[in-house]
C-alpha cells in the first residue's frame, strides 16, 4: 500500500466490531493514520537521501527497492486481539508498533548496516527495539533487520512522535521471505516437515550466496581500483 494513501474503505472491514469502532472514532482514527503515512512518506525520503550519500562512497546504489505500507483495520483488529488488549485509539497507538511498515530490500548485507546507522544517526530518530535474524535467523530460516523507530510528525501545527517499522533485507532474504509465505501456507501439503527442511536449506544457502556475492563485489572494487 502506498503511503500516500490513508485506510481501507469502511466497506473492506471485514470485522464488526472494527467497522462499529470506526463509525464511532472515524475522524480521530483516520487522523491517526495521516500520523502514520506521514511518518512513512519521511521515512522513504530519508531512506532515499541516504542510498544517494552511500553512492558517493560505494560507488553504487546501495537499495533496490523501498516498499512501504499502512496496516489495515482487520489486521490492527486482530493484533490487538492477539495481545489480548481491548480496541481503543490509545491501545493502537501505543502499542501497534507496525501500523506503519516500510521494507528495504539492499544488494548486500553490508549494505543494511550502512543504512542503519545512517538512519539512526538522524537527531529525531529514536530506536525503541532491535530485532537481528541476519545474525540470528528465525528456526524456520527467515532472515531480516527490524528496526522500531519513533519519528516526529508535524500536521496543523501538532507534533507527534509515530512509531514505525522499518525492515531492511538482502534480494536474497526477500525473495525467500516471498515464496516462503506461497509455499508454506498452500492447502493440502502431504509432508509439511519435508517442505519445512527445504525452505531452511534454501534459507542456508540464500544466506551462502549471500556472502559470496558481497566477496566478489569487494573483489571486483579491489580490482577497479587497481586498474585506475
């Protein structure tokens, strides 16, 4: 979902209570996601300016591709049901740390720490949570950097500190996250123990190519520069 967008029509709220809610708070709750897709649309702008700084240096672009997205009202429904809190305008927005999610993918692992902490060097970039599985891949091999950030948001002359998530990811670990999902979740599967072995194998060897492309990019650099 593009950032510049707001929710979905109330129409495509699938759960009552949500739809009843929204009736009732619809003007705070989508002034709350203007919050939220301000927040994203910053956010994008400075991932941006940053894969232009690192290309000075890298002499490449380091980012791929940014996606970015607002969560919908059955899924904020259904987080907060998960975290067994009632539905209210304060329980989303303090505790829905992901209505607002933006995901980059980068061309090598080295790449996402260099646009981490060009982000968080930002004054009015608050890191609330960490989650590494680059280093500590998930049992069923999923691999990514996820980042809980606060940012300043101004709109009519009121600043709010938003929440976001901020995933960041190598081609490798996205296309894996992917098809994953496609595979892991089809109907019927005769041995989902076989199938979950192979997608962690093809986990381990994302992560293999990996870090023999980022060694040839860093050849070829030695290379280049040789030459000059």
């Amino acid at each position: 979902m593009n950032a510049a967008q707001d929710t979905r029509p109330l129409t495509e709220t699938q759960d009552e209570e949500m739809r009843a809610f929204i009736t009732e708070h619809e003007k705070q709750y989508y002034g709350m996601m203007s919050y939220y897709a301000c927040a994203l649309m910053q956010l994008e702008t400075r991932i941006r300016d940053l894969d232009i700084s690192l290309a000075e240096r890298l002499d490449r672009r380091p980012v791929e591709s940014i996606r970015s997205r607002l969560k919908t009202a059955d899924s904020i429904m259904a987080k907060l049901r998960r975290k067994g809190m009632p539905l209210s305008l304060e329980n989303i927005w303090e505790h829905i740390r992901d209505a607002a999610g933006i995901r980059v993918v980068c061309s090598y692992a080295g790449d996402i720490r260099a646009l981490e902490e060009g982000l968080l060097a930002g004054e009015d970039m608050k890191l609330l949570e960490r989650k590494d599985y680059i280093r500590e891949p998930k049992e069923n091999g999923y691999r990514s950097l996820h980042l809980i950030v606060e940012t300043p948001v101004a709109l009519s002359d009121t600043v709010k500190n938003v929440k976001a998530e901020i995933q960041l990811r190598t081609i490798s670990m996205d296309w894996w996250a992917s098809l994953e999902h496609k595979i892991r979740y089809k109907k019927d599967i005769a041995d989902p123990e076989a199938i979950e072995r192979e997608l962690l194998l093809c986990a381990e060897i994302g992560a293999e190519l990996d870090s023999r492309m980022e060694a040839l990019q860093e050849i070829a650099l030695v290379n280049s520069q040789i030459k000059e």
